[in-house]
C-alpha cells in the first residue's frame, strides 16, 4: 500500500516535492488545514519563505498539531525555510516554531538571494554518486545536539543536511533537481517506521 505523505502546501516549493513522491510511487497530499494531517506516515515542509510560512502555520492552527506529530515520531523532512521551522534554536530569532529537531541553525546563511549557488555532496546515506545539491539564501547548521548525524557537509565542512530519529532536514532543495534519492531516503525512513493512523 502506497504510503500517505503530505507536503504543507502554504507557501513555496510544495508542487515540486508532491511530483517526485508521487513519482516514487507514494501518496502525496498538499496539507493546508489541520485536520488534513490525518492519516499520514509522513510530512514535508518545503523550502519558502520561513517568517512567511511560520505565520501561515498560526494562522491555520498548524503549528501546534505539526509539533506534536513530531515528537510523537512522524517521519518529517524539512527543506530549507523548513530546516529553520524544524529547528530546536534559529541563530537570532526567539520564535522556535515546531522547536522539535535538536540543531541550531543560521539563516540566510550564506548572503542574499544573489548568493544562491548549487554544488555536487557527497552524502553516503545516498550512496557513492555525489548529490548535486541547489542552494537559495540557504540556511546552515552551526550546532547539533548528541542524537543528531549530520548527513552532508560542504568542502569547507559547513554542515548543510540531518537526521535525528525520524526528522530529516536539509538546506538545500532537493526538489529542484532530477535526482530522487534525497527523497527516496526519506520514504525509506517512513517504511521502516510502524504507526498506527490516527
């Protein structure tokens, strides 16, 4: 039976990561309202704007819901603004709003939109070929805490991608390429991972 991965559809690059799961052979739904987290053996927060997509979340009466299901064990991928919204601290910022995953991040970490740049990874969770990997004003992760393995590092050893348990965050849009593997990973997360539905 497919699995059913919803995508939080408030802003951003949500149509890009329904297409690959559903590509993979998944059931991906676009979740805009609470009660369409039902059901799920998965989420994706995709990359956007965070301040943006943060609010929308209040607004909608995600933000508590999504939490929950993260410190319950969903498998969670956050990509991007959704690296941010996963993240226990965020260089700068009081507001932690899903405050589950055990990194400290820095936004726009590496400049301005005019900064964006793309580069091949290598990340061993996805085997031997380097994951080619586009990055737009990207957050980094300055810290981590002792339950967390950092996926994917730069050359100069900045730390761009990880997981702690079932969360999976990565500042890079993995959606934007042509390679699935990073979201391959993901699923492979969510099948080894038995729930109940709601």
């Amino acid at each position: 039976m497919a699995k059913r991965i919803g995508v939080l559809a408030l802003q951003g690059a949500f149509a890009e990561h329904i297409a690959i799961l559903r590509q993979l052979g998944a059931e991906a739904v676009p979740v805009r309202l609470p009660e369409e987290l039902q059901g799920l053996d998965g989420l994706v927060i995709p990359g956007g704007e965070s301040t943006t997509i943060s609010r929308l979340m209040a607004s909608y009466n995600l933000t508590e819901p999504i939490k929950r299901l993260g410190q319950d064990g969903l498998p969670i991928l956050g990509t991007c603004a959704g690296m941010i919204l996963l993240a226990k601290r965020v260089c700068g910022l009081d507001q932690h709003p899903i405050w589950v995953m055990d990194i400290e991040v820095r936004r726009n970490a590496f400049g301005r939109q005019v900064d964006s740049f793309e580069t091949d990874l290598a990340i061993s969770a996805l085997g031997g070929q380097p994951f080619h990997a586009v990055f737009i004003r990207a957050p980094w992760i300055e810290k981590t805490g002792p339950g967390v393995e950092i996926l994917a590092r730069l050359p100069d050893a900045t730390a761009v991608a990880a997981r702690e348990g079932n969360l999976v965050a990565s500042a890079f849009h993995p959606e934007l390429t042509a390679d699935y593997r990073f979201h391959d990973y993901f699923l492979n997360i969510i099948n080894g991972v038995s729930r109940d539905s709601p």
